[in-house]
C-alpha cells in the first residue's frame, strides 16, 4: 500500500518531458484504489481502470489464498474428494482457457516476434490481457500444481518413502526439461492456428508448472544435485527477501525512465543489454531501500505480536511439568 500510495501520488513529479504526463494524482488511482485493498482489480480493465496495473498478480495470489483450504481441508479428510475437486478445478481451467482464445481469437500475442504483426499485437493486446491474461479462473492451475506438490512432499516424508533411484532422475529431468523449453520456444515464430493456439493457452502454465515442479521436488528431497547446489547458495539470501519489493518498484523505474526521453533511441542488443543491467541495479537498489524502510519493520511487528503470548505458554508448560511431577512425587511417597 505504501508503493501503491507513492506511485499514485509522488511519481507524477519524478521527471519531466514531452512523454511525461500531466496530471498531480495519476487518475486510475484517484477513483479506483480501493479495489486493490481488497485484491480484485485483477477484474477491471488493465489499460484504463487499474491503479499500478502490475498488481494484478496479487490480487490473484490472494484469491487462490482465500480459496485454498477448500483444497486443503478436503485432501486432509478426504484425499479422494480433494483429488477429484483438484482434478474439477484443473478441467475448468483447461476448458475456459481454451474456448476464450478460440473464440476471441487472440491467437499469436506474444508468440511471434516478427515486426510485420507489431501492429495487430498492438491492437489486440487489451483485449487479450483484460479477458484472459490477468483472470484467475486461467491462472489457477500452476496454483493447484503447487499445492498438489506440497500435499505430495508431506505424505512422502511421513511414509518415509525411499529416494529416487538414477534411472528415475534421468527420466524425470529429462521430461521436465522438455516441458520447460518446449512451453518457452514450441510457439517462436510459428504461425499458430487458432485451435493449435487455444490448446496451448490451455496447456502451458500447467505444463510449466510441472516443470518446475520437478526442480523443486527433487530439491526439496535432496536430489537436486548441482541445481540444488546453486538455488541453496547463500549469497542468493539477501536477493530473495528484497525480491517482492523488487517486482513492485521495477514498473515504477522503467516508467521514470522511459517517459522522460526528450528523444528517439535506435533499440539494438547493446542499448537493450545495457538497459536492463541498468534498471537491475536500480530497481534492487531501491527495493533494498524500501525493504528496509517498511517492509522489514512491518514484518518485525508482525512477528512481535505473534509471540508475545510465547511467555505465558512457555510459563503454563514449565507450570503443567512442575505440577506433574510433584503429583508424581506425591504418589511415590504416599506408596
């Protein structure tokens, strides 16, 4: 709330020049704040009506939040109805993924780099993003891969179940490395069909999740190997309790940046490269700033309040052993 309020706010005055533009309180957020307090501006219009439009990942996150222990609960009492309403949730998915792009036809966004389809991507990119992209009944089910995952991952450390052996590694990061870079490069340059492109809407976060979750299994197992060597490195710690605040300032620079040229620039791989090691170091550098200003505190407090009945229980147990054993002591010298 706190980037929200100084992205609505401050940013207007951040720079200046023929792209700036001119309001003091930028307008989405003027009328619309309040959906994102409560997590559903995923449900408005992107280009026109979100205020900080990035955010709509959260309001997802929170909504698959709310909804989990539906999930939870019914894999907890009973597995086999938990499967099955996994298995609903995830035909659901498939099923709405599909008919919206097929018939709104939003095929190819994104898949295609040729410059000669810049302009139809352009004209469709709303449409494609308000009706489809942002939606969480079409982003779901990398949701539901990961709880499914977690759900498997206890059982199997209750039932000490043995480790994998080589031929199963093999096969499962061969499969999953297939997966990854098929749903990454599959539709690169490929003049998609309308129904080849509908199955694949359909398909791919799913199957990228799967992916991933392969990665994340056998490193949770401690079979990861060298991968699992490289995602535990220390040195990553610090990145990763900043990354979140990252993901909300980036938008905010890059925005900064662009909309204050006072000129073309000639896009190439260098400018390109030197552009993104540049918003890197800046969108870290702020992120650790706002971290440590709000983040850090807030979580603090968090923890704070919590704990604070830690003593009390701490008291009851060492009560409840001292009760017990001057019970014991009693029945030992009365015998």
């Amino acid at each position: 709330m706190i980037v929200l309020a100084f992205y609505a706010t401050i940013s207007p005055f951040l720079g200046s020049g023929p792209l700036w533009p001119d309001y003091d309180v930028i307008p989405s957020c003027k009328d619309n704040w309040w959906w994102n307090m409560i997590y559903i501006n995923n449900f408005q219009a992107l280009f026109h009506d979100q205020c900080m439009e990035w955010s709509w990942y959260l309001a997802n996150d929170m909504q698959f939040y709310v909804i989990s222990p539906l999930f939870l609960i019914t894999l907890w009492r009973w597995p086999k109805v938990g499967y099955s309403l996994l298995g609903l949730f995830f035909c659901i998915t498939f099923a709405w993924s599909f008919v919206i792009t097929y018939e709104n036809y939003i095929y190819g966004l994104g898949y295609n780099s040729d410059i000669l389809y810049f302009s139809d991507i352009l004209c469709r990119m709303p449409s494609y993003m308000n009706i489809f992209y942002t939606k969480p009944y079409t982003r779901i089910g990398p949701y539901l891969v990961g709880l499914l995952l977690a759900y498997y991952v206890r059982r199997r450390r209750r039932s000490n179940s043995p480790s994998l052996n080589w031929l199963t590694l093999s096969v499962g990061w061969i499969v999953a490395s297939g997966i990854l870079l098929a749903c990454k490069f599959f539709p690169y340059h490929q003049d998609l069909t309308n129904v080849e492109a509908s199955f694949y809407n359909a398909l791919s976060r799913v199957a990228f999740a799967l992916g991933l979750g392969w990665v994340i299994f056998v490193c949770v197992i401690g079979q990861g190997g060298v991968v699992n060597s490289i995602l535990s490195w220390k040195a990553l710690i610090p990145l990763s309790r900043i990354t979140y605040c990252a993901y909300l300032v980036n938008p905010i620079v890059m925005t900064t940046y662009f909309n204050s040229l006072r000129a073309l620039t000639n896009y190439n791989a260098f400018n390109h490269a030197v552009l993104y090691l540049g918003f890197l170091v800046i969108t870290f550098a702020v992120a650790l700033v706002t971290s440590l200003l709000f983040e850090l505190p807030v979580i603090r407090l968090e923890k704070l309040f919590w704990n604070k009945s830690a003593p009390l229980k701490v008291l009851d147990i060492s009560l409840s052993k001292l009760t017990n054993k001057t019970v014991i002591s009693n029945e030992l010298s009365e015998k």
